[in-house]
C-alpha cells in the first residue's frame, strides 16, 4: 500500500473495495487506515508448550490456519509451508499435538532467521498449466512445481506480469 503525507492511499498492489471490508478499504484516494491490533505471539516467544496448548485448543482447524491466528508474521502461504515441512502431507489435527509442536519448532527457526542468514531462495510456484500462482523468498516445496528466480523483486514481478496478462484495462492504467 502506497500512502502520501496525509495518510491517503495513492495505490495498493491489492485494492479492497468496501464490500470486502467495511473496516479498512484499500483504495486510491481514500483515507489509510491501519489494521486492527493483534493479539498474537512474536515468532521468538512461541515455545513447545504455548504451541501445544494452541494446537489442542484449535484441534478441529488445519495446523497451518492455527500458526497464521497464532504467530506474528504467518501468513497463510508461510503457514502451509512451515506446517509441510514440519509435518508432511499429513496436516491433521488427529496427531498428537505435543509431537506437532515440537516438528514445527523445529522448522521455524529456519524462517524466523532469514532475516539474518540471508539464506533467501526466491521463487515462484507454478501450477499443472505452467500459470504462476505464488511467490516468496523462500523454497515454496509444498506447491509442487517452482521455478527459481535470482531476487525476490524479479519474482515478484514475474508474478504480478502474470496476472496482469488478462487484464483489458492494462493498457488505460
């Protein structure tokens, strides 16, 4: 989200219209408005027993939606691919959440430390017709096939490029 001076937002790769969201629509010449405050944990503060009590509280919710609501800085995409590589194919709750926990824990340090490794693998996620459906700094090995890409920014253009192909006002804009 791109905003001036006076907090007005001048564009947003992603614009949401009021009738997505009445609290904080995202549109060009309308007044910014921060999201609401979170009450989750900060990626260093989570231990085995705070995320074992998480997960047995939210046993019914696939382990990746539990690590988005829980952890600061989860997203969905980063939430599948924490829970992929930590636990497989096999996302369901009906495991034992203490052995959950502790495979996740094992996993996180690698993400919450890229900042400071610098061990980014950029790519971009395709899928059966070759069509880019994702992106991320890191490896995305739940999604199949990837493409390697050598920066972020040239994989996030790749995909915005993608998903502007269709689009007839392109040329307007």
């Amino acid at each position: 989200i791109l905003v001036d001076t006076q907090r007005v937002v001048m564009d947003a790769v992603k614009r949401i219209p009021p009738s997505l969201n009445r609290y904080r629509a995202t549109l060009p010449h309308q007044p910014y408005v921060a999201p609401p405050p979170q009450t989750k944990l900060l990626p260093p503060q989570v231990t085995a027993e705070e995320l074992h009590r998480i997960l047995e509280e939210h046993s019914r919710e696939p382990v990746w939606h539990v690590l988005v609501d829980a952890i600061t800085g989860i997203s969905p995409l980063l939430g599948r691919e924490i829970t992929a590589r930590a636990l497989g194919a096999g996302d369901s709750m009906a495991n034992n959440p203490a052995q959950q926990a502790e495979k996740i824990l094992a996993v996180l340090p690698y993400f919450i430390g890229l900042p400071e490794t610098h061990a980014w693998e950029p790519c971009v996620a395709l899928d059966e017709c070759g069509q880019i459906t994702a992106f991320a700094p890191y490896r995305l090995t739940h999604l199949g096939k990837i493409e390697e890409m050598p920066s972020i920014s040239g994989a996030i253009v790749r995909y915005l490029e993608e998903r502007q192909k269709g689009d007839a006002y392109r040329p307007v804009r």
